[in-house]
C-alpha cells in the first residue's frame, strides 16, 4: 500500500511540474494563477497546498530536485581521475549538459527562456561549489580559485543556455566540442 500511495504523489508532483512548466512556457510565474496549475495538472486546490505552499515553492522544489540531481551528476567527477583540469572541467560540461537533456522540458523553459531567473543563479552557484570544492586553505589560492570559478561558471551555464535557444543548429555534442576548443585554447590559462 505505502508503495502504491509513493506512486501517486510522485504521479501528482510531476503533473504538477508539468503544469507550471507549461504555464511559463506562455507567461510569467507572476501571472501564473494556483487555479490554472491545477486545472492544467487534474488535480484540486487541496492537493496542490498538501504539497505546496505557493507557486514559488512549487518552483523552488522543482529547482531544488533538479540541482539535486545535477550536484549528484558533478560528484561523479573527481578531478584526480583525469589527467589535467581541462579533461575534468570538460567532463562536468558534458555531465551537465547529460542531464539537462534528461531533463529537456524543465530547461529549456527554465533556463533556455530565463523564466525563472533564479535557476540560473543557483545552477552557477552549485557549478562555484563544486570547482572550489578541495582547495587548500591558502587565501590567495582561494581568492583566484573563486574568480576562475565564477568565471567558469558563467561560461557552462551560457553555453546551455545558447545550446537550449539553438538545439535545431547544435547537437549537444557540437556544445562540448565547442567548450573544448575554449578550454584547451584560452582556458588552460584560467584553470591551469
């Protein structure tokens, strides 16, 4: 039984994501109505709030699982399997962009679009977290380590966020072929 009823909140809650997915696709969150999510995803008000606050928590939960999901991703690459930063920095790209394809619907509304711009800031953020994850305590390294993070970071998610606008011109692979040539070309510099 407790299986069954999983089952039915998982059913629920993706209904739900793809309702307000939809939702954006046409609008802003601002104009988005709890009535509107609710009739798109066949369930009532009552549902809806036993799950969520608002449309905000709905999309802050959303925006949670999927970086979950990311992080989990990124912490499959441990950048002493690789034989230089620019093959590990590499391989979070194409990690990254492998989940965003498992993902599609959700990214390109959320980020492709920039219909809920904190996404974005959140997506950097975990890619920061990550590149600065195991560095030494000297300040110094860290103040510079931090920069060519961020840095990094901005370029990962614009890259998606291009290849989202452009998937009818670029495959996903052309996306990390392209970062490649960046990398080994100007950024070898940044991550050396």
């Amino acid at each position: 039984l407790m299986k069954k009823q999983d089952l039915r909140v998982k059913r629920t809650k993706q209904s739900f994501k793809r309702a307000i997915l939809e939702l954006l696709a046409k609008k802003s969150i601002e104009d988005i109505t709890i009535r509107e999510i609710t009739e798109l995803a066949v369930c009532n008000k009552n549902t809806f709030y036993l799950h969520y606050r608002d449309k905000y928590d709905l999309m802050e939960k959303i925006c949670a699982s999927t970086l979950y999901e990311l992080e989990t991703t990124m912490n499959q690459a441990h950048v002493e399997h690789y034989n230089s930063k620019e093959e590990w920095y590499l391989d979070i790209a194409k990690r990254s962009l492998d989940a965003v394809e498992l993902d599609m619907s959700f990214y390109v509304v959320v980020l492709g679009y920039n219909k809920y711009p904190e996404f974005a800031d959140k997506f950097r953020t975990l890619i920061v977290k990550f590149l600065c994850s195991g560095t030494g305590q000297n300040g110094i390294e860290l103040k510079f380590k931090r920069f060519e993070a961020e840095y990094s970071s901005s370029g990962v998610v614009g890259a998606i966020q291009f290849w989202l606008k452009n998937q009818s011109t670029y495959t996903k692979n052309e996306i990390v072929a392209q970062m490649s040539n960046l990398v080994i070309g100007v950024g070898s510099v940044i991550l050396g």
